[in-house]
C-alpha cells in the first residue's frame, strides 16, 4: 500500500469538510458516501446492547447516513479539534452536535452536551483517490435521548425529525445485537492488533 504524505490527507480532510458544509447546507447527507471505499465499514454503539454498523459504501449511503440522518434538517456536526496521524494514516475529529433549533429558556441552540467525534482510517484506492476505510463514531446517547426529549417538548420539532424518532430499535437496517454485528466494533486493522501501543501487563 502507498504511504500517504501528511499534505495527501489534510488535502482528503479538507475536501471531507467541504462536503459536510454542503451536505448540512441541503439536509441531505447521502453525498457523502463517495468519500468512501467500496469495502469500508462504519459502525457506533448506541447502548450495550444495540449498536450500529454499516458494510459497504452502499450500506453506508443508504443507513449511516441515510436513514439514521434523514429528518435532521438544520443539525449541524461542527468539528471543533482535529487529530491527524500520518504514520497510521488515521484522522480523529471532534465535533459538536447542534440542533440548529433555538432553546427559548438559553436564548441559543439545543445541543447535546458531552464530546462527540469521529474517528476515520483513510487509504489510497488503486486508482489512485484516498477513501475511509472505516469510521467510528461515539457520542453519549443517553444525552443524546435527553436532549432530543427537550426538543420535542419545546414543540419546536419539525415533522421530518418527529418522523425520525419514530425510527428506532433492532428491526432498523444496520442495528444489530453486538454478537451479531457484521464488523468488528473496533476498526478491523485496529481489532487485529495492527496498532498496539502499550502491550498487556503480564
């Protein structure tokens, strides 16, 4: 595999940022799914017992942000820090969650408290163009559920997120029981011990 230069992947990242202000801009997400390889794999954990994973860039397209982000007009996912390893050709971004929906008793946006963030591999396809390989999410989902609760009750909602909020549990596409999932939670290369960098105390 081709070693990619620190400059290949900020000039990735950046073209990464230009598509979310795009995709936030129109409310629909799915135009980001070319920033993926054909094979990469995205998955989050929403509670031990249920957690999210996409296989493919067609999986990715169609349900990480797909279903799970349609209905989230006007929420905007501001990265506020980023990480970028070269050596491993990994990006780490830290983003807020905002609702774009004005909280009356603040005076400003709902947003879930608590670090959100995404952490990407990033790989030179054999045309040439960069790609994730794979992405991992966290967030805190019991936060999450208490601020979309404030959202509600505001009566500030629009339709699309209530319809939305309808859609939950393990009958969703790509949610799965964790013995289930089709990918491993930790990203595959990470998993299979191809990073390690403190051995286990023996």
């Amino acid at each position: 595999m081709t070693a990619l230069s620190r400059a290949d992947i900020e000039e990735f990242w950046e073209s990464w940022l230009d598509i979310n202000r795009k995709a936030e801009a129109s409310g629909d997400w799915r135009v980001m799914a070319e920033w993926y390889a054909e094979d990469a794999t995205y998955g989050w954990m929403l509670t031990p017992d249920e957690h999210f994973m996409a296989v493919g860039r067609d999986q990715i397209r169609d349900w990480a942000i797909g279903i799970e982000m349609d209905g989230f007009d006007g929420w905007h996912y501001d990265y506020m820090a980023t990480v970028i390893d070269e050596k491993n050709a990994m990006v780490v971004g830290f983003w807020k969650q905002r609702a774009g929906i004005i909280d009356d008793s603040t005076g400003k946006e709902f947003e879930i408290p608590g670090l959100g963030g995404s952490w990407f591999g990033v790989e030179r396809q054999p045309d040439g163009e960069l790609k994730f390989a794979w992405q991992r999410d966290w967030f805190d989902f019991g936060a999450m559920a208490h601020t979309m609760g404030r959202v509600v009750k505001s009566g500030k909602a629009p339709d699309t997120l209530m319809k939305r909020l309808q859609v939950f549990g393990l009958e969703v596409p790509g949610h799965y029981r964790p013995e289930d999932l089709p990918s491993t939670v930790w990203p595959p290369p990470v998993e299979a011990g191809e990073y390690v960098t403190q051995e286990e105390a023996r």
